[in-house]
C-alpha cells in the first residue's frame, strides 16, 4: 500500500530535530533506520503528519568505550554493532534480519520502538545499561529497567529524542545468544542472551539471562539466574537453571508459535546459551 501523505524534514543539529519534532507536536514521528515505522505506515497501522529524520544530525553515529562503558550513539548501525567486537551485543545484531536491514536499522530506533520481539531491548537488560535522550527539558538518563513500560511503549517522553547507549562492557564475562526463528529475516519466535563470569574456583560468579519475545516486554529470567549463580558451572546445574526460564512469562501465541511451544523454546535456548556463556 501507498503511506498517506506527510512532511518531511532532515535537520542537521539536534537542537533543530527537537524543535522540528516539538512544532509538529502529536502527529510528528522520528525516522532513524525506519524498518519498524515505514511498514505501519505503508500499511496505514502509523500516519504521522510530519517525519524528522536523523541522518543528518551529527555525533549519533559513533562507537567508544570509556572507562569500562560502551558507548553507541543512536544513529549507529546495526551492522555496525554486528562487526565491532563488543561481545553480546556483537552476537544479537550478527543475527538481525539479512545484511540490508542491518546496513539501515539503528540502534536507537529499535530500543526506542520497544518491540519485545526484537532483539537490542533484552540485550540491554542483560548488561543493565541505559539509554540517553534530551528534550525540552534537557538530557536524562533512563536505566534499562526502566525503559520497557509496554508493548511498543516506552518511557521515552514524545518530545525526546535518543542521543546514545550506553552499556556496561561486562569484561571478565562469557556470552551467549540463541535465537529460534523460521526464516533469517524473520522476528524472533523466541530469543535467549546470557552472560556468565565465571569464578576462580569455575562456579558461577554472576548469571544473566535476557528473554526476547515472552511477554509484551523484554525480561529477565531471574529464576534461572538465582538458581545458576554461586553453583558450579556443570552441565547438569545449567540444565537445572534452563527448566526454570519460563517462569513469570506471558509469550504471546501467534501463527509460528503457540504460547506452550515458546515457553519450551525458551528453556531450550536458554539452556544452550548458558552453556556457550559457561565456556
């Protein structure tokens, strides 16, 4: 289908994309990558009167690190999250979708999108990061932990714009991630993140988990870490802590999957990425 009509606008400082988004008010929609807003609008599910696109804003698009912090500025592409070696962020984006996608979707957008079928959102639970937005009333930090509040809502105001990621590097950690879907370009059935330090004596110092697409939220599958977390890193208590990562969770049934089958898959999957986390 054809989009309904609408302005456009490409600013080229921050401070001009937050006064083009505040004068459109309601009806004006920030564009990033744009894989998540342009099919609802193709579809008419989305209808902003006016689009402010950030490709030309400057300093969105740089990776850092700073003291023991990664940093991601909005506008960084998913591609390049995939090849810069930043461990379990590195792993999820490696598995976005095909090479065009992640050539053109960002960062910012999807965490902004707060899909919880999409795979940055658990991945930043799982380092307990945070993401940095400014308004008209300046710049806030929002802890992961705060920001998912419901399906495709998040605790982003609506005059705010997302200027940068930060996570926490998790140095000393072992990652895993592993994603069930049927085809390459598809959303996740079901998605697991973990990160595992392992102690000195090979038990496991700290244990996180990220759960994609079982509930209308990213979560945490705490029942699995509390049960991982100070006991030998065998293989039989990683199978013990997997059969509990469905607990708490809501997984929505859809056409790929009932609500019982995503459950099994999360304690599968969980199960397999503690065990590369563990190596």
């Amino acid at each position: 289908m054809i989009p309904a009509e609408f302005d456009y606008v490409a600013p080229q400082s921050l401070d001009e994309a937050l006064q083009a988004l505040r004068e459109g008010g309601e009806d004006a929609k920030l564009l990033a990558g744009g894989h998540s807003l342009i099919p609802l609008m193709k579809l008419r599910l989305a209808a902003p009167a006016l689009l402010v696109d950030l490709r030309r804003v400057p300093g969105l698009s740089d990776i850092s690190r700073d003291n023991g912090t990664i940093r991601l500025g909005a506008m960084v592409r998913h591609h390049a999250v995939a090849t810069a070696g930043l461990g379990l962020p590195s792993l999820a984006a490696s598995t976005i979708a095909d090479q065009q996608v992640r050539n053109a979707g960002t960062i910012g957008g999807t965490l902004a999108h707060g899909d919880p079928a999409s795979d940055m959102p658990a991945i930043l639970l799982v380092h307990e990061g945070s993401v940095v937005v400014r308004g008209q009333n300046g710049e806030r930090e929002i802890a992961a932990a705060d920001l998912f509040e419901d399906y495709l809502t998040t605790s982003i105001a609506e005059d705010e714009i997302v200027t940068e990621v930060r996570l926490p590097a998790l140095e000393g950690y072992g990652f895993g991630y592993h994603k069930f879907n049927r085809r390459q370009e598809d959303w996740a059935m079901v998605a697991v993140s973990a990160a595992v330090k392992k102690g000195a004596d090979g038990s496991a110092e700290d244990v996180r988990i990220g759960l994609t697409h079982m509930s209308s939220v990213p979560l945490r599958a705490t029942a699995s870490e509390d049960a991982l977390r100070g006991k030998p890193l065998t293989e039989e208590n990683i199978a013990a802590a997997a059969e509990l990562a469905s607990e708490g969770t809501e997984p929505p049934a859809d056409l790929n999957a009932s609500a019982d089958y995503k459950r099994h898959l999360a304690r599968v999957l969980t199960r397999r990425a503690l065990a590369d986390a563990s190596q």
